[in-house]
C-alpha cells in the first residue's frame, strides 16, 4: 500500500529520541498530532521501538502541565488539556501490543509522572467531570470563544481514569490518592445526563451544536455512552456530518456553517472536513454493530480518487464542507495518514508482520 511509504518521512530523530512531524510542507513537533499518529504509524507497523522513543520524547518533559504541546526551538510549550490524555490512551495501546511483561518496564521508569500527572488533572474534577476552557485541536488564536468541557476531553478524561487503574494493578501499586473508583462513579452517574441532547451529544458546555469529537468518546475502548444513544448520535453523524473525505466539522443546519471556507481562520473549525476523524467514525461504528464491510466502502473515496488526483500517495489536512470536497490545509497531514492506516490494518487486513 502506497500510503505506508509516507511513514518514513514523518517518523524523525530528535536529539536521542523521536518524533512524528505534524505535517508538510509546514512541519512542527507537535504532541497532539504525535499521540494521534502513534498508532498507525507503529503500532500497526509492529514499530514498538519507535513507538517507545516517540512517547519517551514527550514524557521526559512531562510535568506539573503534562506533556508539551510542542516544542520550539527544541523548548518545550505546555498549553493542551487533551494531549496528556492522549498519550495515557497511547500507552495503553502499546502495552497491548508488546504485553505486560515488556509495557511494564516502560512503564516502571514513568509511573510516578503518570500519576503525579493525574493529581493534578484531578484537581479539576467535579462530578466526576473535568472543567477545562480551551486547549482543544479545535482552539486556536483566531477563535475568541474557547471551548469549555469539551466532550472530547470528557471521554479521554473516563478512559484514562480506567486505563490508570488499571495500570494500578499492573504495577501492583495499592496507593490510590485520586480515589479512581469514585471519581469514575461520579462521571458514569453525570456524564449523559449533562451532555445528552435528544439526538447527540453537546461539543461542550457553550456549544450544542452537532460536531464530530463526540465520535472520539464513542471510540475509546472506556466509554459511558450505551449502544442505544451512540446509534441515535451514529445516524445523526450520518444524516449531516459524515462526507466521502471525512467528517464535517459543523453541521451544515448550524447558521455558522461555512461550506467554502478559504482563507479566514475563524471558520476553520465552521464546516470543514477532517479525514482524521473517520478513525473515530469507524471505531464507533464497529463497535456499535456496523458492518465491517462498510469500512472499505468509507475508505475507498479517499485511497482511490484523493491520494491519485490531488495529494499524489498522501492525505490532505482538510477539505471543504460542500461538494466536491476540494482539499486544502496542509498537503500532507499526519493524523490523516496515520488513521487512515489504523483502521485499515485494524479493521480489513490486520496488523503487518
């Protein structure tokens, strides 16, 4: 598959470690598209080495903030509440991968970060949810009002409290300062209730409007959402987000919607479509009862006509909302590749050997 060639471009040396470079033409180190792009550039790859050097790149800087946002001029910048959680997931991933014997030594050298990390985030907790304002993929500089609560973190937030309890009793480690149990009760018991909006879920606490991160809880493999809501938000997705490229980022009902956005910046996030959003999408179908057959039908648009007419063997960042789709954003974009590859190797042909 043409699309694996693109591997060796992204995958780089930093100092005695490696990272995954966002994108090109414009590359930066940055940590969420790292965490996002893990998987399907080595764990699918049974790249385990580089996995480890990649999360070791970003948890040999991690502390009281979590994890670099990226990093400039080989200075670490700390801003995302997503991306730690991220990396708590990634983890997870990899030690799936490579078993608990080999995880856990990773893992011993970073324990107390990890949970230090976790205190802290536990600070922001009530309800068993986590208060946050801003440091999403969707914030940026030109967007005044900054997400509050987003779902997106909301889902992280339940999957990595699980996934440190479980890490827990891996470590056979029976200190629990953060009271897991509790807080995960608590979210169980408030989660829906606060989110839940007859057809989907809110994006945050301002905005109810229909958006795809909500595809990202479903997706986790430590999700509240039953079966009978995630199809109720599956057909919503489907009836005005789901495109032949991806995700719409607005639904096209919301007044704020842009279908041809260009050059303003604060419309970015207003109807474009994002192709690393289909990992997500397909997660949460499968596990929800769709059709593993349908997964080539979604993917084929893209490896077919995208990656021979327009990016030439990569994956654009974004397309526009409305058809036909024209792409734009950065010409080749990591998360796009990498998911496109992930749920390829995962759900159709299987892990490389």
């Amino acid at each position: 598959m043409s699309l694996l060639n693109s591997v060796e471009y992204f995958i780089m040396d930093s100092g005695s470690k490696k990272t995954i470079a966002s994108s090109y033409p414009f590359s930066r180190d940055l940590g969420r598209e790292a965490m996002i792009s893990l998987p399907g550039f080595t764990l699918i790859n049974r790249r385990y080495q580089d996995a480890e050097s990649i999360m070791e790149h970003y948890l040999n800087c991690m502390d009281y903030r979590g994890i670099p946002s990226e990093f400039i001029n080989g200075k670490p910048v700390y801003g995302d509440v997503d991306t730690p959680l991220w990396l708590i997931d990634r983890f997870h991933r990899y030690l799936k991968c490579v078993g608990p014997e080999d995880g856990k030594k990773m893992l011993h050298t970073y324990w107390w970060g990890l949970k230090n990390l976790m205190k802290k985030y536990a600070e922001r907790e009530r309800d068993g949810l986590l208060h946050h304002k801003g440091g999403t993929w969707m914030d940026s500089q030109h967007i005044k009002r900054k997400r509050v609560d987003a779902v997106e973190v909301q889902g992280l937030w339940y999957n990595a409290l699980n996934v440190m309890s479980g890490f827990h009793k891996l470590m056979e480690d029976d200190s629990d300062e953060i009271g897991y149990d509790a807080i995960i009760e608590r979210f169980e018991e408030n989660f829906v209730d606060r989110y839940w909006r007859g057809r989907f879920l809110a994006d945050s606490a301002v905005d109810d409007s229909l958006r795809p991160n909500q595809l990202i809880t479903l997706s986790l493999e430590f999700n509240v959402v039953n079966k009978t809501l995630s199809r109720k938000i599956l057909n919503a997705v489907d009836g005005e987000l789901l495109t032949s490229f991806g995700l719409r980022s607005l639904s096209p009902g919301d007044e704020r919607y842009v279908g041809n956005w260009v050059d303003d910046p604060k419309n970015k996030f207003n109807g474009n479509v994002y192709t690393w959003l289909m990992g997500a999408y397909i997660d949460a179908f499968l596990k929800n009862g769709g059709q593993p057959a349908r997964v080539q039908k979604l993917l084929e648009p893209i490896f077919r006509m995208h990656m021979r007419e327009a990016a030439l063997g990569t994956v654009s960042e974004l397309f526009q909302g409305d058809p036909p789709h024209r792409p734009g954003g950065n010409l080749s974009y990591s998360c796009s590749i990498a998911e496109l590859l992930r749920v390829h190797f995962e759900h159709i042909v299987g892990f490389r050997k």
